[in-house]
C-alpha cells in the first residue's frame, strides 16, 4: 500500500498453549477515509475482538511492567504502592489474583456499607423505643391536664363577675365621698369674708404711717448733709496744721543734714590729700604696657589663625559624615536586596532555606568550597534578562547547592536528608573548570540575525556555579535574541544550527532526527521570573565598603587634629588673659595720681557750695506757730456750729422710730391675717381638688362597670337582658373519656375575691404548664411507632445475616489471594535483592498495608540503597536520581521476568540515564535472567550500546537504518559494506 495514501501493521505471536497455531492481527488503515481495518488469520474481525484476543493472551500495554519507554520511567517511580501492586498482579500473578482482591475490596466497600445501616438502624431503633416509653406516660398525662383546663375555663367565666361586683361596690363608695367632700367646699369659702374686709383695713392704716416716716426721713438726710459739710472743714482745718508742722520739721532735718555733709566732706579732702602725698611717680610703666600690648595682638592673631583651622576641620569632619552616613545606607540597601531573595527562597522553599541557614553555621566541615543555592549566588547584571535565565535551569536546580567535592556533598546530604529530613537538591561542579570555555560561535557572526548576548554574560555567578551551568546547561552557546530574531526565525534555525535560543519572549529548541535528519524545532513562552529579579552588584557593595574604611580612618585623623587644636587654643586663651591682667594693673598704677587730683578738685567744690546755702531757723519756727493759732480760732467757731445741728439731727431720729414701731405693729397685724387667709385658700384649694378627683374616679369607675358587665356577659354568652344560666350555677361539665379525678364544682362554690380565684387560676395554669407538648394525636402517634419499632427490628435481623454472610466471603477470599500474594512478593525480593547485591548496593521489595482490613490500601513498597553510608530509602520521583530511578526500575521488572506469565515485554531506552558502570551491570543481568528457559520473550530498544557488551546465542539483534539518505532496499549489498568495514579497521593507525 502506498504509504501517502495508507499502512498495514502486521503482528504475529506464536502462542504455544493454543492448538490451532500461532496469532495473525492485521491493521489497515485507510488515510482518505479516515478509518482502519481489523483481521484475525487474514479474516474480518472488530477491535473489540482483537481487543478480547490480546487481553487473552495477556498482554498489557498501558501495564508500566510488561511496557515500560523512557519518558514512563519517572512515571513509574511516581506510581503509588498501590498502583504498583495493582501493575504486578496483572503482570505476573495468575488471573484470579487481580480479580479477586477486587472483589475483596468490593466486598469490603460493602461491609462497611452494612456495619453503618447496621449501626445507624440500631440507634434509630433505640430512639424510637425510648420514645415510645415517653410518650406512654404522656397519654395518660393529657387526660390529667384536660381536667385543669376546664377547671381554668370555669374560673376565667366567673373572674368577670367578681371584678364586676368589686368595681361596683368602689362606684358607691366614691359616690358617697365625693357628696361630703363638695359640702366641706362650700362650708370654706363662706368662712373666708370677714379676713377679706380686714386685712384691707389694715392696709390703708399702713399706708399712711409709711408716708409720714418717708417726710422724717428727708428731714434727718439735709440735717446731717450740714453736719457732714462742717466736719468736712474742720478736717481741714487739721491738715493746714498737719501741714505747717511737717514743713517746718522738714527745714530742721535740712539744715541738721548740710552741717553733717559738709563735715563728711572735709574729712574726705583730708585723707585724699594724704594719698595723693604718698602716690609713686608713674612715668616709667609705658614701656611694659606697649610690650604687653604687642604679645596680645600677636596671641590675637593666632587665635584666629586656631579658630579658622577648627572651622576648616569641622566642615570636614561633617563632609565625612554625611558621605559615612549615604555609603552606609547604600550598603544597608544592598543588604535589603540580599534579604528579599533570601525571604523568596524562605517562603517557596523552606527546606533549602533551612538547609541554607546550617550551612553558613557548619562551613567548617566542609573540606573544599561550597557554594549556597544558585538561586542566591546568581546575580543578574540587568533583572529584565532574569527571565532566560529561570526558563531555562529547571528550580530543582535553581535551589540545588554545588559542591566542589563528592565527600562534602556526602557528609552534606547524609546531615541534611538522613538526620533532618530535609528535601534538599546537591550537585558536583566539574573538575575542570568550564567558566571560561568560549562559544563555539563568536557573537559578531550572530548579531545580524538580532542576538545581543550569551546567558553566561547575562549575570555573574562565583566559578563552581558558572563551571556546573556552563556544563549541564551550556549557558555559554545559547545565546539571547530580540523581536527582530523571532521574525527571521526560520532563517536563524536553518544557517546557524543553534540546538537552543533564546527571542524577546520565547525560548526555541531544535533537534535533528536519528532517523530522517530531518530539523524538528519547538517554541514555548517565557514564564515571568520570580526569583532572580532582585539584582545586587556586588563589586560596587565591596567598592562601598573599602570606601567606609576610608572614610572611618580620615574621620580619625580629623578628630585628632581637633582634639589638637582645642588644646592650643585653649593654651592661646589662658596666656591672653594673663597678659589682659597685667595690662589692667599697669594701667590702674598710672592713672591713681591724676584720678586723685580731680578728686580733690571736685570736694572742694561741693563743700563751697554747702557752706555758702544757708537757713534761719528761729523766724520759720515764729512764722509757723502764728499761723496755727489763727487757724485754731476759726476751728472753734465751726465745732458750736456742728453741735446745734447734731440735737436737731437726734430728735428727728427719735419722732422716725416712733412711726416705725407704729407700722410694724400694723405689718404684723396684717401677716397674721394674711397667712391665716392663705391657709384657710390652701385648704379650699385641697379641698376642691380632691372633689374633682372623686368625681373623675366616679365617672372612670362608671365605664369600667359598664365594660366589666359587657365582658363578663361575652364570656357566658348571654345577651343584654338574659341572667346567668342554670349550669354555670349548679355544676362544671363533666370531662370526657371518664377521667375525673375529684367530683364536679357547683359555680357558687367557686372561690368570691379575685385574689383567691387568681390563687386558684395561677395554681391550675402551673400544674397544666407541667403538662407541656400534649396535643390529641400523641394517642395515634404512639400507636404508629410501634408499628414502626417492629418492622425496623426485622428489618435489622435480615442486615445483620446479610453482614455476617459478606463477612464469611471476605475470609475466604482473603485466604485465596493474600496467600500467593506474599509469596510472590517474598520471590520478587529475593531476586530484587540478589539484583541489588551483585552491584554492591542494597533493595528490598515487601507488602506494605497500615490496616490488613483496608484491602484498597495494599501495595509494594521499593526501597534501595546505593551508598554504604546512607539507610535505605523507598524510591520516589524526588530522593534518587535519574541514573538511580532507571536502575532500580530495571531491575524491578528483571525482578519479575522469571515469574511473569506475559508473552514478551518492552523496554525502551531505559539505559540513556545509567552511567556506564550501571549501564554494563544491568545489560549483563538482562541478557542473563532474559535468555533462561521458559522466561517470556524480551525485546530491549535502544540508540546507542557500550563496546564489549557480553552477548547470548539466544539473542538476535536487529537495526534499523531509516533516514533521507538511506539507499534502496533492493540497492543492499551486506557482504560490500562488510569489506570496506575491514579495509577501514586495517587501515586506522595502532
């Protein structure tokens, strides 16, 4: 068929257990019509048949055990122990073993189904039981409370009556009241008259007597207006006395004064002239003053000189520490951005942060260089270009830590994952440094097609870092292109044959096929960076610090010179104000003589001037006292005067305090009858308003006997003319059922005061509250449930043997499948273990449950060990390496070739992640286990073998030449290619 238009897969498969030949399935499929074709030993047949066929003979393709290709070797070490229990039984264990530890965990499923409907029928059937019981009693308490609610009906229609009958009896009291206090009313205005007339009487007395005391008054007040005026010049007359003899005091005090001065005064001319004798010659002190003077403007100027340096050296002292104090900040800010990664790796990462923190405390231990995450120690040289980097080093990498030395990474990981349980990532760094290996391309050749860099110019990392990037990663030939590269990306993937590359926002990989030669390239979208975006340059933060140290020793050398200066001018000021001291003495030495002179001078003056002011004593003290003499004379004259105007002043003062006495005696009159009046209209006014309230309680008393009446009567139902009823006066109604449990009430029985019915109501309501949630259907109610109790207790008995019949099936079948399970497990281990001890490491494979009940939660646990100095550890997608998966998955499934009852197994490419120790050791063990006798048939596919691999004669090797170039197949000559095979092998140089 051609290949354009159609295919046909043909599979064969010799099966010798089957008597009627070998198996022939044909596929044909149709690309036009879109469809294929299924045939059995050449006949028509569906896919579902072939399907059944397949499965006959046990063949299992999505099984990770019988078909195992290399992008499922992670897949198998992320199966679950349950599912690889699951991928086993169907691979090696005989057919009913699958089938029946599904039934057991069916059956378990469903026992646990039946223990719950079991358990939750048995609590609801207590309840309803004990309901039951409950409701037994209350019955027989509903009849029991229906006679206290007649009984309360019965007091409610009588209460109406007596209210009525109370508020009746308090209207004819009121009544009665209000007649006496209305006469007591009138009985007390007509009392009030006389004290009317009187107390007006009064006040006309009392008004006349006021008006005559008012003109006494006016009288009294222009009497003692004169008074006041003489006494006023009196007084005086006084002071002018006062006055004379202080002034004449004034003049004797002068003049004592004068002759006290002037004594003073000439003693002191005395002793001046004394000193101004005895006062040195002061000619010869003008020299030292002007050599003085000299050494105080020289100490001047240095002084400045000092100052000016102080100032000089402060300024500088502050240019230093504002400079100190923004280098600080600025290495502060470095150290922030330190932090923020470090918090980035906290937060995603804890373990590796842990793991981080013990390393920086244990660098001791440590033999040869250790380098911290890649993540930390990278540091980008612009954080837009962090992208490339993060999108291309996997995060397992990005947290991992290089080492330089194997036993360190050992010693470190043994600490860490074996004794912390932390999950940590560690690599080797190569032996030989490939940080500065150049590009195979220079980047001028690239630059036309829009490439600005390699990822290794992108950041700096220290040397083991970018050795371990540079090569794993090759960060030194993938270069980082722009826009205008992904525009001519076909041309840039055809003429340069870069392998990966890196546009604005895209990340290019092209791969060359084994097969066809043929260029396959894939793209994918840059994610955004999280980590590396924080950028520190840290040989501007070394620059920092090298120039802090620079500036703490000049800021030192400054404070020095400081502490100098103060000293000298310090020095400078004592000195001056020594020579200042000097200067002083000096200067007061001279001018003594000539400060006396004047001195003199002056006294003399003064003592000419007080002799010269001169007073007569004798004529002052005549002239005062003919003064005060005169002035006693008309002093006199003024005192008969006041003395007539004081007796008139007295008798009027008497005539006023007669009237007074008479108009308080009339006020008194008055007050008495006044407030007798006021009590007598107090008591009216008590009087009348008790009258109106009597009449207002009448009147509200009235309604309400008209209200009570209506209501009482609603309650029996009677009309307005009908009487009470003969029933609600002779007896209660008898309660129904024949519950009685006293004899019938007569109505007049019934208590007469409402304090007693109240009694009795509050009583009967409480004792029928007790009687709370009785309704007339908890009679039918009981009666339903234990219907309803019976059909759940034989509703129970019949789970309950249901149960124990699930129970009884799942021992059996337990026993059927747990059995052979364990000891195909315990094989399986043995040849596991076996496997691991030929390559000097260590694995065991075992049946792992946390409950032998829990038949779903069953599974094989690997667990392998591949250094002396580590504990065995079960194998996960996370612990071991790609190279250790690879082994222990191999040798698992060699584990199980002996045993397996499957016709043939794949393997495909299982060895491209083994180093070539593991590689050699797991090709022997698989060409030993898969040439034995009655093993299924074994295919292993690869690209590549190892020189001097062991072979089998039981073994056959195919290739496959496949590609654009390959020649025709009906153009072969084998026996050719072998001879210029040989001419190539004789000519090579030994």
């Amino acid at each position: 068929m051609d290949g354009r238009c159609g295919a046909v897969v043909l599979l064969k498969a010799r099966n010798k257990f089957r008597n009627s030949g070998n198996l022939t399935i044909t596929r044909e499929i149709d690309v036009a019509k879109n469809q294929s074709s299924w045939f059995i030993n050449k006949k028509p047949t569906t896919q579902k048949v072939v399907e059944e066929q397949v499965a006959a003979l046990n063949i299992q393709v999505g099984n990770l055990c019988q078909f195992l290709p290399q992008d499922k070797v992670g897949e198998f070490a992320k199966l679950s122990k349950i599912e690889l229990l699951e991928a086993t039984e169907k691979s090696i264990g005989p057919p009913e073993m699958h089938r029946y530890h599904c039934e057991l965990k069916n059956f378990r499923e469903k026992e646990k189904q039946l223990e719950t409907s079991c358990k939750e029928k048995t609590e609801y059937l207590e309840k309803m039981i004990q309901r039951n019981e409950r409701y037994k009693q209350d019955v027989e308490r509903f009849y029991e409370r229906k006679r206290h609610l007649d009984l309360i009906e019965m007091l409610e229609a009588k209460r109406p009556w007596v209210e009525y009958e109370n508020v009746r009896q308090e209207y004819e009291e009121v009544k009665l009241a209000r007649d006496r206090v209305k006469e007591e009313v009138r009985k007390l205005k007509e009392g009030q008259i006389p004290m009317t007339r009187r107390i007006e009487e009064i006040e006309r007395q009392r008004h006349s007597l006021e008006a005559r005391i008012k003109e006494k008054a006016t009288d009294i007040k222009e009497t003692s207006q004169k008074c006041k005026q003489k006494q006023d010049i009196i007084e005086r007359k006084d002071k002018q006395i006062e006055e004379l003899q202080q002034a004449l005091t004034v003049k004797q005090n002068e003049e004592h004064d004068r002759q006290r001065r002037i004594s003073n005064t000439r003693k002191m001319i005395e002793d001046l002239q004394n000193e101004l004798k005895t006062a040195e010659n002061c000619e010869n002190l003008q020299p030292q003053i002007d050599a003085i003077t000299n050494d105080l403007r020289r100490i001047q100027d240095e002084k400045v000189s000092c100052e000016g340096e102080v100032i000089d050296k402060r300024g500088e002292k502050e240019t230093l520490e504002k400079e100190k104090k923004s280098v600080g900040d600025n290495i502060v800010r470095f150290d922030n951005l330190m932090n923020q990664k470090e918090d980035k790796l906290r937060q995603r990462y804890r373990d590796t942060y842990d793991a981080v923190l013990w390393l920086r405390n244990n660098r001791d231990k440590f033999k040869q260089r250790v380098c911290e995450p890649i993540m930390l120690t990278i540091n980008m040289k612009d954080n837009k270009n962090a992208k490339y980097i993060e999108n291309h080093i996997s995060s397992n990498d990005l947290r991992a830590f290089v080492f330089e030395s194997q036993e360190d990474m050992e010693v470190f990981l043994k600490e860490i994952r074996d004794n912390k349980k932390l999950r940590v990532n560690a690599v080797i760094a190569p032996k030989s440094s490939y940080a500065d290996k150049a590009p195979s391309r220079s980047l001028n050749d690239l630059k036309q097609y829009g490439f600005f860099s390699y990822l290794r110019e992108l950041f700096d990392a220290p040397d083991p870092v970018m050795s371990f990037l540079c090569c794993h990663y090759h960060i030194h030939e993938v270069p980082v292109g722009t826009e205008r590269t992904r525009e001519k990306i076909e041309r840039v993937i055809q003429e340069t044959r870069l392998k990966q590359m890196y546009t604005a926002e895209e990340k290019y990989v092209v791969k060359t096929s084994f097969y066809s030669n043929k260029v396959i390239s894939s793209n994918t979208s840059l994610k955004v960076a999280q980590f590396l975006t924080v950028t520190v340059d840290l040989e501007q933060r070394r620059h920092l610090e090298e120039q802090l140290k620079e500036i703490n020793r000049k800021l030192q050398a400054v404070e020095a010179g400081l502490i100098a200066l103060y000293e000298r001018n310090k020095h400078l000021e004592h000195k001056d104000n020594e020579l200042r001291q000097k200067k002083k003495e000096l200067l007061e030495r001279k001018t003594k003589k000539r400060q006396l002179e004047q001195k003199i001078s002056s006294k003399l003056g003064s003592l000419k001037m007080m002799e010269q002011d001169t007073c007569n004593l004798e004529e002052e003290e005549r002239k005062a006292s003919t003064k005060i003499k005169e002035i006693n004379v008309q002093k006199a004259k003024l005192v008969t005067e006041l003395t007539n105007f004081v007796k008139i002043c007295t008798s009027l003062h008497i005539q006023k305090v007669d009237l007074i006495l008479q108009n308080t005696t009339v006020i008194s009159e008055k007050n008495k009858l006044e407030s007798d009046y006021m009590a007598a209209s107090s008591q009216l006014r008590l009087t009348e308003q008790h009258f109106i309230e009597l009449d207002e309680s009448r009147q509200r008393l009235l309604q309400k006997c008209k209200e009570l009446m209506k209501r009482a009567r609603q309650v029996c139902n009677l009309g307005a003319e009908q009487t009470v009823p003969q029933e609600y006066q002779t007896q209660v109604p008898t309660i129904p059922n024949g519950h009685n449990s006293s004899p019938p009430m007569a109505f007049q029985d019934l208590p007469n005061t409402l304090d007693e019915i109240d009694a009795l109501l509050t009583e009967e309501r409480s004792r029928a509250s007790c009687f709370t949630g009785l309704n007339p259907t908890v009679v039918e109610e009981y009666t339903k449930r234990e219907e309803e109790i019976e059909q759940l207790t034989e509703e129970l008995k019949i789970k309950k043997v249901e149960l124990d019949k699930y129970r009884e099936n799942i021992s059996q079948v337990k026993e059927r499948w747990l059995n052979p399970l364990k000891e195909l497990v315990e094989k399986i281990n043995e040849k596991f273990s076996n496997f691991f001890s030929s390559m000097q490491c260590a694995g065991e494979v075992d049946l792992h449950t946390e409950n032998e009940e829990d038949y779903d939660k069953y599974g094989i646990r690997i667990r392998v060990k591949f250094r002396s100095s580590t504990q065995l550890h079960e194998l996960t997608p996370h612990h071991q390496s790609g190279g250790e998966r690879s082994v222990s998955t191999m040798l698992y499934l060699m584990a199980l070739q002996e045993l397996n009852r499957c016709p043939f197994r794949v393997v495909d490419e299982i060895n491209q992640g083994m180093d070539p120790i593991n590689e050699r050791r797991v090709f022997e063990m698989v060409v030993n286990t898969a040439c034995k006798e009655n093993t299924s048939q074994y295919f292993f596919i690869t690209p590549k073998l190892l020189q001097n691999l062991p072979y089998s004669e039981k073994m056959t090797v195919l290739f496959v030449y496949n590609g654009p170039h390959m020649l025709e197949p009906n153009r072969w000559n084998l026996k050719a290619f072998q001879r210029r095979r040989r001419r190539i092998t004789f000519t090579q140089p030994q």
